[in-house]
C-alpha cells in the first residue's frame, strides 16, 4: 500500500555537514507519500479526523514542504541511522546509567523495547504501548528525518558482567591538558543519539525514549543541539558552527574508498569481539566555545587562527573551500600562509598519520551561563573505526599547540561502542547481549 | 536590481499556529532571488568567493528550499514585525536592564543602533560596523524569516525619567496564587524577541542584539524556544505544544473585523500615550509543563482536562478543530461534554467579554532540571492592545478553576510595551524618547 521511493534530492543536495550515504552505497531513506503515509500518521491516537493530513492534502500540499517532513530514515541496515545520515536540525543526547540492580537481562529487554520504539519512531508511528500511550507531540509531522542511535559505554560492560567482550576501543581516553570535564556530564552505561529536522518530533521521541527505560535505566545526562534547517542555504554547503567558522569541510566521505574500513569496525577481529562488526565508536565532547573572547578577534586574526578563510572555508593557502591545504607555502613576507598553530594544519589526517574520523556535530546553546557567558558551542561527535587512531592522536597534537585552544574548553565527554545495523527481527545489541 | 515577490505561498500555507498577515492587510513579507540577494548574501565580510551563493547557484537549487531561507519579514511598516508574523522554528526572548549611569539619552542611541542592525539582519545583511565585524554565523543562510521585536517594561519609564508618559498597560500584573515567579527572570526594563526559521540565523542575531547593547544595558535573561519547523507538516497545521495539544486554535485572526483594535493599540489615547499608538503589549510567561505528571493520565483524561480531542483540537462537543464549542452539550449520561473546568471552557472568549489576545508562543526545553524532571514547556507570549482586557482577566479566571492548573506552572514572567512600526530612518521607541 505504501508508495515508498528513494529520495536522492532534498536530502543529498541540501546538507554539505555530514556524508549523506550509508558506506554500503544504498540509500537507506525514503519518502512517505499518499495512503501509507495518511495510515501513518492517521494512525496515531486512532484519530478519525484532522491526523489523516497526508492523503486529505498530498495534492495541494506544497511537494518540497512535504518532503521535509515525509523523509525518513531506515531503522534497519549496514549500519545504525545517525552516523552516515546528512545533519538534522534538532538533536538530543541523553546517557543512562542502569538502575541499581539492573544487570545483562534487563539491559536485554531494555535495548529491545529501545529497538522496537526507534523503529516505529522513525517510521513515522507512534510510540506504541509498552509503557504508555504516545504523547502525541509529533501527531501531524512526518518523522522529519529522524534518526535514533544507540551506544555502550565502558562501564555497561561491568554492569552486565560482559567485561571479557569489552573492546580495547573503550579503554578511556587520556587526559587532555585542556580539559575541564564534568564527570557528571560525562560518559554513562548506555548513550541514545536522536536527530530530527523538526523540533517536536526530536522531543517526542526523547521522552519516549526515557519513558521506555522504566526502571530499567536512569538518566545520567541530557543535551541539546541543533544545526541548520534544511534550505536556509540555496545550496549545499557545508555546516557552520557558533564560532561562523565553516566546519566539517576535511571530513571522509562514502564515495572514498576507504570510508567503510576508517569509520566502521571491519570483519576479522577477535571472536570476543564480532558483536561490534559494522559499528562505530562515537567520541562525544561538550565544547564550549568562549565567544565573548573569540568574536574579539578581527576575522583576520580568526583566520589565522583556523587556518582557513571565514568566508568561505577556503584554505589560507589558497583557491576554494576544497582545494588542498599547501602546508608549506609561505607569503611574500616568508611566513607561513598557514601558519604553524593554525586548528586546520595541526588537525589535518596529512599530519596525523591518515588519522580519519566523521565529525557529526550539533550546535549547542543553552542559554547565559552564570558568569554571564553564553553558555554555547559544539556537541562534538566524531565517528570511526577505532577512537585511538582517530580522535585521540588528532586531539593529542591539538592539545599540544593549536592556536584555537584558547578558545575552546572541552566541559564533558563520552566514548561509546556503537553497534552495527539491525536485520528486521534484531534490536540494538542482541548479538552482544544474547552470546 | 532586486527581485520581490510577494510571499502568499509558502509561509501562509504553512503555518496556523499564528495570523499569517499584518493586520494592516498587506503582506510584509518578501523572497530574495536574483541579483539583489547575491548583493546582500555576497556582501558579508566581503567574501568573494562562497558566500555569493544565491547568485550562483538559483537556477539549479530546488526552489522550495531556497524559499525557507530567502523568505524576509518587513522591518519597516505599520506594526513591528514578530507579531502577526508567522511562528518559526526558532526563538530567542532576552531582556536587559539599562546599565547604572545610562538614562535617556543612552537608552535612544541604544534603540537607534539595535533598529539599524535589526533591519540589516532581517534584510539578510550583515550586522555592520556599530560594535564590531559581524560574527559570521548566519553566513551561507538567507533572513529565514527572521524577526526582532523591541519592548519596553515598566522600569525603562523611571530609569529614562519618562514615568508620565508611562501607559497604565504597563501597570504590574496581579499575582496568580499558581504563580511561582523567579524575579531574576521576570520583566526587564528592555525586551527584545527574536525568531527565525534557522537556528544559526537566530542565534546570530541574538549576539549581535546583545554586542550592540554595549555599555549601555546588560542582560537579564535569556530564553530559547522552538516551533514546528516549516515543512514537518503536509498542510496548515495548528501549532502543538510539549504536551501534545492542538494549541492556538481560537487565536483572532487578521480578517476578524476587529482584529486591529483588539490586538494594536489605537489613535485617540491621551496625547502622553500617542507614542504607543501602532503598538501592543506582550504578556511573556514561562510556563513549565509538568510533563511527567501529564503523561501519567490517559489520553481521555487529558481531554477532559483541556476539553478538546488530542488528536485533532476538535471540541469534546463535536466536529472538527474550528467548530465552536457547544458548552451546553451534555452527553448521555447528562454530564458536560466540555466539563465545567475545562482549559478550553474556561478561557474561552465567550467566557470571558470576549477578552482575546493574539496566543504567539516557543515550545523551550532546556534539558533536565535539578529534580530530574524535564525543564520544558511553553514561552507563551500573548499579544493585545490592552493586557488587562486580554491576557489578565482570563488568566484570573484560569487561575481560580482550571483543570489544567496541577500540571503547570508559571516560573517567569514579563509585561512590555511593544511600540508601532517604524517609518524608514525612524527607529524603535523613538517618538517616545525624542518627545
């Protein structure tokens, strides 16, 4: 019944932050349209009237309105939605830590109904009923590009008594001089990345979330992020940050060829270990950016403190946003066009031993702080195959020398294991919670 | 050079949550395309290169998306913009107090520089040179419906010695007994409300509003909201809130024939107040929502709380969202449908002498409280020619007997005088400091 087609156009031509292909080369998206969509949406509540928008209106509704919220993003797959999957505009992180007492059964049962809620979320359909009526907060939008992404962190292996399947990918990450972390803000048993283009439909499916940890889990932390709304920008470009710095321009995409074995755990590993093949490790860094101090700067100073020009993102060295950095090309005055502590040179995989990750951020604002700051920066997420030959050798150079530092002051961190897709059946984990 | 279409498409199709028109009858709104937005897009650090980009690029960018960005509310007009216009996806509510030592004078050179970087960032320009290089953020992005709307609160007419012109709207609001007010986030002597389609371009603008404010005022508060982003929706939707309602259905609209002097203050005032004229009042409650408590109740319950459907806003009398409520039907079991202390009965217009006040509120969540339960709810800001015709007799009335009262709370709370739109080379407030 459902009218299911691929949509290689809004989605891949409108967001430049973020790969918009799953490294297994299928799109994993599709557009909801006509009676599918109206059983969808008009589903939820069991609502006979106004609910229904999609059929009532899907030839009078403006095409391209629709599709923003009629894309959706596939629950099953490779990979889990949310690592490959092009920036959203609303995005929610939240850590639990299980409950006293909650041990590898609970955790078992909590991953599926986790599993079978993203599922349905992401889909477009409500919540369901294992712990309670749906909310109803995203009744009328389409799923919006939702994404729900599920991780363990180092201690949920203690907890479920899973240590000899624990991966040396989740030994901690070393000290940074520069970091101010909270601990309370940091890390957690289990991690829940959600991203929507709508701002309800993210809400909604946090609090569904939280609503199905029951007993089971307790919130350690939450977060809130957004990026840029889908045609802000006339074309497709590359994210911005809250420094106005372009942000995310040296990042891998699919069509390398060596994407999928930089940012996904590959076949081979050790037995212990295969639960993670076609995973992920997401570092996750709350990033504060000092913005009274930052902004003053003039642009030029910024420049040279980035490397790259404000504008455009283009490299100080020369051409556009793409062009290669000429590490070693120097002005008329002899010095470096991109000087020796600029974040762009010191970060570069060139000078890092091809160290690669897929940095998937959002942007966070929670207000003025109490030292009348904005209490602002970057939720920054990077993905790859193993965190200590992605981001902790980059990091590791940054905290030694790069001219942003005084800029920035990591206040939490997270690193967690991120399973591989789910086959229609399989929820999040099973094959490490289940062996 | 630059071509101007009237926007009757996309914004008003979009949104119901708020009037789609000025009173006035005529649009304010406008999309860039063409060579006048390369001019302003383009202009931005004087970036040659990537920022042009609406030039570049308009005949292959799929037009719907280009619309989000390039659609610009009009600075200049018979009332301020943010009012009537359209609600958008994200909002920024900060006041500030005038700085020890500023009065009059400072406060008019303050308005004078805030109304000139407002009509720049709407227009999609830079902020320009008052305070300092423009940050940068809202690069690549078109005005995205930007709005900044300025108020003034009770305490600007002492500061600035202007206490007879002061208007009796302006006079404290009664205390509700469901009130529990912070002080530190209540009321301000400035307000200023921004929102925009884009969160970068909001935020962008809020740091430009507070580098403007100088030495002259420091802030107060700060808030963030958000809203449906255009497009999540197939068609015209009611806005909903965080508890799930259909929320703003019986808003006065622009073509009420009296929606003009309900909602804007009119000529024939007394001489003191004519300044105003053109004007309104913004009543801003933060109102957390008790959400975890709400979604402990059933979906049937929750309508008997509010008295219209879930699903659809209709009335529990019967019909569809824009039925008008039948308060003396009674079921079969001679029971109310709309019981006697339903949210919906009780604030209803009919209810009430027919108080209204144009309802114009951010969903906001700012994570988890320190109780662990979700600091979320609605920013409501409600819009009248006279708050206490509009917002405070139905608020005593909500007060005393409202069925949704155990599941809210009033936490802040703000009354600012919002003066008429300006003429060109006319700034905000000025013919009450100029006088």
């Amino acid at each position: 019944m459902s009218t299911k087609k691929t949509n290689s156009a809004r989605r891949s031509e409108n967001e430049g932050g973020a790969a918009t292909g799953s490294g297994g080369g299928v799109s994993r998206r599709r557009l909801i349209g006509g009676a599918g969509a109206a059983g969808a949406a008009g589903l939820v509540l069991g609502a006979a009237g106004g609910a229904g928008g999609y059929a009532a209106t899907r030839d009078d509704a403006p095409t391209a309105l629709t599709t923003l919220g009629s894309a959706e993003e596939m629950f099953h797959g490779k990979h889990q939605a949310g690592i490959t999957s092009p920036l959203q505009a609303r995005g929610h992180l939240i850590a639990f830590d299980l409950a006293p007492g909650a041990g590898r059964k609970e955790a078992a049962a909590l991953m599926r109904r986790w599993s079978a809620v993203a599922e349905r979320l992401m889909a477009g359909r409500p919540s369901g009923d294992g712990a309670g009526h749906d909310t109803g907060v995203a009744l009328d939008a389409g799923p919006s590009s939702l994404t729900v992404t599920f991780g363990f962190g180092r201690t949920f292996f203690d907890r479920t008594d899973l240590v000899a399947r624990r991966p040396a990918g989740l030994d901690p990450l070393p000290a940074f001089s520069s970091d101010r972390l909270d601990a309370k803000r940091s890390n957690g048993d289990l991690w829940v990345q959600i991203g929507s283009d709508d701002a309800l439909v993210a809400f909604h499916a946090l609090r569904a979330v939280q609503k199905e940890a029951g007993a089971a889990a307790r919130v350690r932390w939450q977060m809130n992020g957004f990026n840029r709304t889908p045609g802000a920008t006339a074309r497709p470009m590359t994210a911005r940050n809250l420094m106005g710095q372009v942000d995310g321009t040296g990042n891998p995409k699919p069509e390398d060829s060596d994407f999928e074995q930089r940012i996904f755990v590959q076949a081979g590993g050790p037995e212990e270990h295969a639960w993670l093949q076609g995973g992920s490790y997401a570092v996750v860094r709350r990033i504060r950016m000092l913005l009274d101090d930052w902004e003053k700067l003039t642009v030029e100073r910024q420049e040279h403190v980035i490397g790259r020009r404000k504008a455009d993102g283009a490299p100080l060295s020369g051409g556009t946003e793409t062009t290669k950095m000429d590490l070693d090309k120097a002005g008329p005055d002899g010095k470096l066009l991109i000087p020796d502590n600029a974040h762009a040179r010191i970060s570069t995989p060139e000078k890092n031993g091809g160290a690669a990750m897929l940095r998937r951020p959002f942007s966070y604002h929670d207000g003025i702080a109490d030292d009348g700051t904005p209490d602002a920066g970057l939720l920054f997420i990077c993905w790859q195959a193993d965190p200590f030959r992605g981001f902790v050798p980059v990091q590791r150079k940054l905290d030694r020398g790069d001219a942003l530092s005084p800029f920035v002051r990591h206040e939490a961190s997270g690193l967690f294991a991120v399973p591989g897709g789910m086959a229609p059946g399989e929820y999040v984990g099973q094959r490490l919670l289940e062996s």
